[in-house]
C-alpha cells in the first residue's frame, strides 16, 4: 500500500490563495513539480522565496555558509509565545551561548542516562492501550511527552497535563499559523490571537511549574541529576556564565516541545506504517519479543528491522516538513539571482520523496536502507534532523526513543490499519494527519 501522501495544488494561484492553502497545510498548498524540480522561485510585493532542493545548495545554506542563512525572523516570530528566546528561534552570538551550553547536556554517552526513563513511559503507553479504534497521535504524544518529561524532571507526566498539553499544542498549530500577513508584510507589528495566547499559556504554565518546582530543589542540593538539573547547572567553560531564569524556561520550553511533538509524530505515522505493512510489523515485533525479555541500552544495537522502520518513517513523514532561513546578502543560486532578505526554503519533506534523488520514493521500504543507493541518496537527501551547526541536538535522544517506544508496543500489541479511516498528512509546524491516525488494535498471543 503506498502510503498516503497531500495532493498537491495545481497550476499557479494568487498569492492570496496561496496563503489561504498554506494556512490550512503547507504541503497541500505546493506545486507537484517540486518533487522533480532543483530549485523554484516565488515572488510577491513584500515576499521572494526560493525552495532549494539541489543537494549542493542545500548544503550551502545549512552547512557550508550557515552563517549567510540565519532562521528567517518571519518565521521565528510567529513561534514567539510558546519558544521565547530559546535555541530554536535566535541567531548569531545569542544562538551560539545557548547552543555551548545545550550540547554538552546531549554529548556522548548520556542519552544512554535517559533510557530507563524511555523504557518506562514506553510501558506505561503499551498498558494503556484498548483492544479495538486506537488513535495513535494523541497516545504517541502523550507517550512521548512522558519520556521527556521523565528525562527532564525525573518523574511522569500527569495523564491530566499530557492530555492538555496535546490539545493546547494542536490548537496552538491551528490558531496560530506559520505565515500569517504580519510576517508577509514585515512593517507590521506581529499580532497573535486570544486562542493562541490561551493555548500558549496552557503550555508555558506546565513548563513554569516544572522549572519552580526544580529550583527549589537544586537551592535545596536535592535535585535528581537529569536534563533540567543538567541545564541549571551547564556553564560556559569561557565565560562560567550559565543561563537567567528566564532563559532557562525558554530553553526549557523547547526541550519539551521540540523534544515530544516531533518524536510523537514520527512514532504515529511509523505505527500506521507498521499497520499498513503486516510482513515488517512482523520482522519488527520478532526483535521486540526479544528485546522485551532483556530490555537493556545494548540491546538496541542488535535491531536491525526497527531502526530502518524509523529510518523509513523519518524520510516519509519528516515531522519537521520544511525549514526556512534568510539570504543575509543577495547570492546567485543556479545562476538566478536571489535578493537579499530572499526566505531560503529548505524542505526535508520533498528532498525526501524527490523523484530524482530516491528510487521508488514514495514506497514504504525500509529494506532499501540495507542498500547502496539508499545510503547515497540519503547522504545528498535525508535531512530529518537538519544538518550543519543548527542540527539538532537531540536527534540521538530521538532516535533511542523511537526504537524503544516500537518495540515495547510491538511486542505486546498488533495494529491493523482502518480501512474507512485512512489518515491524510496535514502540517502546520510538524507532520500530522487530519483527522488523527486511527488504527486497529490486538494484544499478541
Ligand atoms: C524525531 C524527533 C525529532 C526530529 C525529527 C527533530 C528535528 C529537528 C530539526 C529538523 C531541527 C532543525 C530545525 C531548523 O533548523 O529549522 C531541530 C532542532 C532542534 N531540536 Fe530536534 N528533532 C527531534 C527531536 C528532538 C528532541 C528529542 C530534542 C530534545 C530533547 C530536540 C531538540 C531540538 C532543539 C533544542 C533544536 C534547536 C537547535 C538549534 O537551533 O540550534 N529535538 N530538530
């Protein structure tokens, strides 16, 4: 079964169609050329884009010369409520002190620290699973912000806070688009609305909470060594200087969020791919048999089947879609001249499924990564977790969870797809499904 994929626009609309598509779901709102094209251009009064798709400039932007594309402002802004001045959202020196501070926090062995808090959120999601309809984003959510929850602040999430934080962040999505005129027209204030200043609230009073409670006990040198403790305590080795209060819910904030609606999503669309695909749900759940007896960090390494279901997840439904920056000066890309302030496009989700670049692209086969060409297209075309000095840092902490939360599930439990519900891929910040993925459930024998 080919897994579902938007129906792109036809033919040119005006920009205020456009924005009207984009605002709904950006990736319904883009031509299908730009699943064969290198580069495409866009122009408007106050508006010039360049979505790049030739490996070599993408490299350019996010690699060579990141420091020629920063994260566009128009975009950034709009993630204001929920991110502040986190990692995410700032450039240049500002970016470069959060970022000193944030690696360390991630470096070498200490994902393997979180794994006893990604083993337990992944038991606690497979008890709370129904024989019968089973929605699979808000469970992965919810199952998701546990992990980094427990890894953050040593404890679970409330079911109480899980389902909210699920709801405020899908109404945020809705309520609070990713362009909207205030970034068009950038003489404009940006203005958010009430549903999005409640959704946000929402939100940053979960993370207040989190951060209160933990200082209090870091002043009280009670506090569990794990992620936030790990923030509160990082230090710039050239300055000894570490993050404010106020920063530290900001950095905070993104943890969270970069940390559970991206895992969630990659997890949802992995277990409809699973379901679609009963021959690899099989191979999968025979690792997870076995890794469900002896759970261990080791284990993961002797998993062939599910890390390839992830890798094959990721290139399918990147949860980060597209990611847009700003030319700092006027360039020449494939010999068209960019002006500068140009928003410089770069976007996993058609480099992934481009018609040149991949063989059979829209194809679930996660047995193409035991090939050659798999591997080279993946080095010019696979960018989940971006690339250069704005990758991101938590993409091993995502990966061990995604083998984690699969094979705890597949071991107990086998999904069938819903036939009368077919999701239908929808983005706004992340990759979502419209109307939610519903799946069947079974427990195994
Ligand atoms: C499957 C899961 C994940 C995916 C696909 C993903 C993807 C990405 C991508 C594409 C970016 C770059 C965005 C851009 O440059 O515009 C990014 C940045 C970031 N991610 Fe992740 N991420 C995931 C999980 C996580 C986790 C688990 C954490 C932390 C616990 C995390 C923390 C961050 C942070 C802090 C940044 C900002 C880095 C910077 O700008 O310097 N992410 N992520």
């Amino acid at each position: 079964m080919i897994p579902p994929k938007p129906v792109p626009r036809e033919g040119r609309v005006s920009l205020l169609r456009y924005l009207r598509l984009f605002r709904r779901d950006i990736l319904s709102a883009q031509p299908a050329r730009l699943y064969r094209a290198w580069m495409a251009t866009f122009r408007a009064p106050f508006l010039r884009s360049a979505l790049v798709n030739d490996p070599r400039l993408v490299r350019e932007v996010l690699e060579v010369r990141a420091h020629d594309f920063p994260k566009s402002p128009r975009v950034t802004s709009g993630l204001a409520l929920l991110l502040g001045r986190s990692v995410f959202v700032t450039n240049g020196a500002e970016w470069a002190r959060a970022r000193a501070l944030i690696d360390p926090v991630f470096a070498g062995g200490r994902v393997k620290d979180s794994f006893p808090a990604m083993l337990a959120a992944a038991q606690a999601a497979a008890d709370r699973v129904q024989p019968g309809a089973w929605e699979a984003e808000a469970a992965m959510s919810h199952a998701t912000a546990d992990v980094i929850f427990r890894a953050m602040v040593s404890r679970p999430i409330d079911d109480a806070d899980a389902a909210a934080v699920f709801a405020a962040f899908r109404g945020h999505q809705r309520a609070q688009p990713v362009l909207h005129p205030g970034a068009l027209l950038p003489f404009l204030p940006r203005w958010h609305g009430a549903r999005a200043r409640a959704t946000a609230a929402t939100i940053r009073g979960l993370i207040a909470r989190m951060v209160d409670a933990r200082a209090a006990e870091v002043a009280a040198g009670t506090a569990p060594d794990d992620l936030v403790t790990r923030l509160m305590q990082a230090r710039d080795p050239a300055t000894g200087q570490g993050f404010s209060a106020g920063d530290l819910a900001d950095q905070v904030a993104i943890f969270f969020l970069a940390g559970h609606e991206t895992s969630a999503a990659a997890l949802s669309w992995a277990l409809w791919l699973l379901a679609a695909h009963a021959d690899v749900q099989d191979q999968l759940a025979a690792e997870a048999a076995a890794f469900a007896a002896a759970p261990g960090f080791p284990a993961l390494a002797s998993m062939p089947v599910t890390r390839d279901v992830v890798r094959e997840a990721l290139r399918l439904y990147p949860p980060v879609p597209m990611m847009v920056r700003q030319a700092r000066q006027a360039e020449r890309f494939r010999g068209r001249a960019i002006a500068r302030g140009c928003q410089v496009v770069i976007s996993p989700w058609h480099l992934h499924r481009h018609e040149r670049l991949w063989e059979d692209p829209d194809a679930f086969r996660p047995e193409r990564w035991g090939t050659e060409a798999a591997r080279a297209s993946a080095r010019e075309a696979y960018l989940p977790f971006s690339a250069g000095p704005r990758v991101c840092p938590g993409a091993g902490f995502a990966l061990t969870e995604a083998a984690v939360i699969l094979a705890v599930m597949l071991a107990r439990w086998r999904f069938a797809v819903d036939p009368a519900r077919l999701p239908v891929p929808q983005a706004q910040l992340t990759v979502r499904a419209r109307d939610g993925i519903w799946l069947v459930a079974a427990p195994r024998a």
